[in-house]
C-alpha cells in the first residue's frame, strides 16, 4: 500500500477506500446486506475482514479490492479482531495463526474462526456459569450478556470485552479462558455483605437474578448465575466461606467461596409459594437457614452435614424445610438468628416484630410500638436486645424477656431500611430512604455521626468482623465502602493538642522575654484575636511603641496582615480595645496601598464593621473633649485668690 488510506462505512451497507492524499474515494467494497459494524486489518495490510449484523464475515483482498470469501457466523457480529500470529494452535483446527480472526456478538460469546477453511476453530466456554446448567441455559444467559466491542491488548496478549451489562471483561488471547471482570453498573442495589475468611471480598444483589462477588483488593467482579428472577436479600455464615441468597423466584440458594476465591453454588431450598424477600444464617454452626417470605411464613432448613461438597459438577443438594409458620398478617421485611443460634427475629409490615424459638418456631413475644412496617430486625453482639428500624423514622431497641421497649433513637426523616450494632454492640449504624447514615451510641442514645454517602434508599448495610469496614448499597447503584477511622481522629486531634501546648509554651516564653515581634507572628498562625491584641498593647507600651508596631506589622505576610485587620474589626467594638484596634487601621491605611488593601480577603465585610463603630468612638471623644473643656472653665472660675491679693483688698 503505497498510499495512506482511510477506510470507512456506513449505513448503505457499503465500505468505502479514500486517498488521503488527494481525499478522493479509490473503491467501494460490496458484499454485506446490513451496516457493516467492524473492520479488522491483516499485519501485512493486504487482508481486511468485515463484519456486520448480517451474520457473515467477508475476507478482502485489498490488492485487487475484491472478496475472497464470505463466511457465515450466525450471530450479530459487533467486533472483529485479527489475533496476533506465533500463538498456540496445537488445540485448534488450524495450522497457522496468520489466518486467525475472533468475533464478538450477539451471541455473548468469543468465537475464533479460520478465514482459510471459513470454519470456527475455537468457541468460548462460560466460566461464570456453573457446569452443571442446562445447555440450553447456557445459550439463554449468554445472549442476555452480547458483546458489544472488543480490542486487543497485544502487549498483554488478552482480548477486552465489554457486553450489554456494562461488564469489561479481560480474557486470554490463546484460551480465551477469562483473567478478570470489571463491573460498569451494578443496578439497585438491595443487599450488600462481606464475605470471605478474612472479608476480603463483598456480594452483591443488584435487582437482577445475578449475584456479583467483588474482590476488595483488585476490584476483580464475579458474577454468579443460578437464581431466575430477582434476587432479594443475602446472609453470610460465620466463618464467611459460605453465604445464602434468596429472590423472587421463590427459592434460597447456598453459594461456597473456595479457596481460590471462585464460589459456586452447592445446596438450593424451593418451598415457599411467594418471593423469599429475607434470609438468616445460622450464626454459631453452619447447620440451618431461616428463610421469611411474602407468603407471611417462615421455614427453617437444616443443613446436611456433608456440606460443603467436593468442589465438583456434583448436582446441587436439594434441601428440605424442618418447620413452617404463618408468622405475620403482612410481608415479612427481615429475619434474624440470635449469637447462640437459640432464637429467631422477624419483622413484618404489620408493624410488628415478633420472637421465636428456633428449634420449633414457637412464638415467645410480640415487640409492639411502630407507627408503620418494620424493615429491619437485628439481635445485640453482647445483650439481651433486639434492635427494629421501622418506616416510622425511628429505631427502637428491645428487652428480650420482658418484651418492653428499652429506648427510642429519633433523628431520621425517613425510613430507616436497616440497622446493625457496631463497635461490639456499643453503638448502632442506620441508613433510610433519603440515602443517609446515622451513627447512634446506644448508652446515651444520642446521634454522633451523619453521613451522606449515596442519594437515594440505602437498601444494604454491613460491617466486617473487626468492624474495621462497613459496606453499603442503594438504589442509586453505588457501593460505597466507609472506613473506620476513630483511632485515627483520636490520634490526629491528641497530635494537634500537644502542637498547642507547645506553641503555648513557646507564645508565654516569647512573651516573658519581651521578644515581641515573633510573639505577634505566633499569636496569629494561632489565630488567637485575644492573645494577638496583647502583644499590640505590650508593643504600645514600649518607648517608641507606635513606631515598632508599625515595623512589626509592615514586615507581616499578606495572610497575616488580612488576620490583623480581621481581629481589628472584633476589638472596635469594644471601647477598652479601639485604641490598639484604630492605631492597627492607621498602621494599615498609611503603608499598604488601596489596590492592595482591596485584594485583602474579607475587606468589604472588615471596613463594614469598622466604620459605625468607629464614629461612636469618634462621637464619644468629641463628647469627653467639650466636657474636658468645660471643666477647665470651671476650674479657671473657681480658683481663689492669694493672699497678698486679699491684703490689698483689706488696704
């Protein structure tokens, strides 16, 4: 190719060769029937291939500007790449990777085809799909997921993929077997929990039949299949390798995280006759799980103890409901596992809470007292207490055995859709409806924290084991991750406290020593008005104070002299300062200039508190000065005479 050219097309169907030199149109290449989508160049730039949503890929010979060959590929095609040459082929039926180009499509599928035998030599297999699905599953969720671009990362030898789900996928570019997954958008998100041994992931439902795992440390997303319709609400055991799901379709599902960080499914439950909006793990052992649903029961499922299985293609353990119980008039909102695994919390629409036994489901109490539906149920780390957060706005915590309510936190403007106790059950955590979250000490039921992270429901709260981390989740699709930093604000506030001891010390031995000069420039790095007018009345007592405080104050920073005029503005106001306050002015107006003056920061709102106060000191000066001179008057009238003046009188 001697020429540059640049190759286009468009919606005619055709692709179009240009000269750039003269910008004319050299040839016209025909052979597709719908808009030709990609275009992808041989290393030698005398091969292209095309693809469209014609389902066919075409191989030019841009020597002769004609097709070699067309060759069907069944799919919508987005994206067509050339995969780099020296690659494996011992695996495909190929014998050269100089004629090897993938595909991406409407199939959701990475496809490598021959263009020399026009056959596809290699199909991508599904790793974020369990084995065990159907194939005709398969087909299902992965059209689900088109691919709409692809490239070549060359230097990494991957091929990046991005499908409808705004997922970026990262595959290898010999096996296409897949190294790493970014999600673009996660949806509302209605649950959030930290899984893990070490937490070190968090799983997400996000208003989809799909779960997504993220990895904390890399960000790297799994997107787990399995559940038909949406998935509603999740729990994690204790040791935090497994973890259940429940959703719409009716049915709860155990998921095991390995050891290398996949998880697949090992047991699924299917019993209720409406949606499963709540689940509970059981919190000492992994032997049971307490699903609520909208069917206004609750069952509870014994685990076998053969879980988990092998990490096989083993069918998934089907599992059975121990007891059954119409709990509530209304939806079941949440439900929760006590620490020993004896007792079981609900809270429904019915604006009622209710506790279990968990052997049986025995009713043991009803906490009553909400305004409107309870969204949330949580049992205390350390005490007796069940806490409830309700639509109402409020939280109320719960005496176990007397079935009284123990305090009331009030605050939120909103519904409270969750509530956890944090710092070993010390404190307590909330979001609501509004996107807002409040952090509650439980001792003296005062709000000492709130935080704005999202703008709309936070539907998902959790805290890792050392509460180090909290995650939350909401329905503006945002997964925002809070660090505790406590420890942190105690160290950085004792760090600046000692910093003002010291500069204290430092200010007061300044002071003592005379050395004026620095102790005004410390005075104000201090931002101490009262402290700084001190220093001015000891320079003005000086001999030639007037002349010193003038070279003090014309040898401040610029920020130092806007401090200066600032706390000039706060001692006018009093009469026992407008002395230091008025010579700070003079000092100010006869050695700065006016267009430096104008630059100060908060000038305008100085000079307006100055000047009304300064004309009722002017008022009052006038006033002392004519009774000043009226005194004088009187005491020139008042003097009596000597007494040589009154011998000459007598004489």
């Amino acid at each position: 190719m001697s020429q540059p050219q640049l190759f286009s097309s468009s919606m005619d169907n055709i692709i179009r060769i240009w000269d750039l030199t003269s910008s004319q149109c050299v040839a016209q290449l025909e052979n597709h029937y719908s808009p030709v989508t990609s275009l992808a160049f041989s290393p030698n730039n005398e091969t292209l291939i095309s693809a469209g949503r014609d389902k066919i890929c075409t191989v030019w010979d841009l020597k002769k500007n004609e097709s070699k060959v067309t060759i069907p590929v069944y799919e919508s095609v987005e994206s067509v790449i050339m995969l780099p040459e020296g690659g494996d082929v011992s695996q495909l039926e190929a014998k050269t990777t100089s004629s090897l180009f993938l595909t991406a499509g409407s199939k959701g599928l990475l496809r490598v085809w021959d263009s020399a035998s026009a056959t596809c030599v290699r199909v991508q297999s599904l790793p974020n799909l369990p084995a065990r699905t159907k194939e005709k599953e398969v087909v299902v969720a992965s059209e689900k997921q088109s691919l709409v671009h692809c490239t070549l990362v060359p230097a990494k030898s991957e091929v990046l993929a991005v499908n409808t789900e705004h997922n970026i996928c990262m595959y290898d570019a010999e096996t296409l077997e897949l190294r790493k997954q970014f999600s673009g958008y996660n949806g509302e998100v209605l649950d959030v929990r930290f899984v893990g041994p070490k937490d070190s992931h968090i799983v997400v439902a996000t208003n989809s039949p799909q779960l997504k795992v993220f990895e904390l440390s890399s960000s790297h997303c799994q997107i787990l299949h399995g559940h038909t319709d949406t998935v509603l609400g999740l729990d994690v055991f204790r040791k935090g390798r497994m973890f259940a799901s429940c959703g719409k379709d009716k049915t709860f599902r155990i998921w095991l995280m390995a050891k290398d960080g996949t998880v697949h499914c090992i047991a699924q439950g299917q019993g209720h006759t409406q949606g499963v909006g709540a689940v509970a793990c059981s919190r000492m052992k992994e032997n049971f799980v307490v699903t609520a649903s909208q069917d206004h029961t609750i069952k509870v499922w014994p685990l076998p103890d053969s879980l988990p299985p092998k990490e096989d293609d083993a069918d998934l353990v089907t599992l059975q409901a121990q007891v059954t119980v119409k709990a509530h008039d209304k939806d079941i909102n949440s439900v929760a596992v006590s620490p020993n695994d004896k007792l079981i919390a609900t809270g429904s629409q019915d604006r009622t809470a209710k506790l279990w036994t968990c052997q049986d489901c025995i009713l043991l109490g009803v906490f009553s007292g909400h305004k409107r539906g309870i969204w949330c149920v949580q049992f205390s780390p350390v005490d007796q207490v069940l806490a409830t957060s309700s639509a109402d706005g409020t939280i109320k915590l719960w005496d176990l055995q007397e079935f009284g309510c123990l305090k009331t936190f009030e605050g939120h403007d909103a519904s409270v859709l969750k509530v956890i106790f944090i710092s070993q059950g010390g404190q307590v955590l909330s979001s609501d409806s509004d996107g807002l979250m409040k952090l509650w000490t439980v001792k003296n039921s005062e709000c000492v924290k709130t935080m704005e992270g999202h703008k709309d429901k936070v539907w998902g709260l959790d805290a890792d084991k050392k509460d180090a981390q909290v995650a939350t989740g909401s329905t503006d699709s945002n997964v925002v991750l809070w660090k505790d930093v406590t420890q942190a604000e105690l160290e950085e506030e004792q760090t600046k406290r000692e910093e003002e001891i010291l500069k204290e010390q430092e200010l007061s031995n300044l002071l003592h020593e005379k050395r004026h000069p620095q102790a005004l420039a410390l005075a104000l790095s201090m931002g101490r008005p009262h402290t700084v007018l001190n220093v001015i009345k000891a320079i003005l007592k000086e001999p030639n104070g007037r002349q010193s405080l003038v070279e003090n104050i014309t040898k401040l920073r610029k920020d130092q002299k806007e401090a200066v005029l600032k706390f000039s503005a706060e001692w006018n106001t009093n009469s026992r300062n407008c002395v230091a306050a008025q010579t700070v002015l003079e000092t100010l107006l006869k050695n700065e200039a006016p267009e430096s003056l104008l630059q100060y920061e908060g000038v305008k709102g100085a000079v307006e508190s100055l000047l009304p106060y300064t004309e009722r000191h002017f008022q009052r000066l006038n006033r002392l000065l004519q009774a000043s001179t009226f005194v004088d008057f009187l005491w020139q009238n008042m003097k009596l005479p000597d007494a040589s003046e009154e011998d000459q009188m007598e004489a």
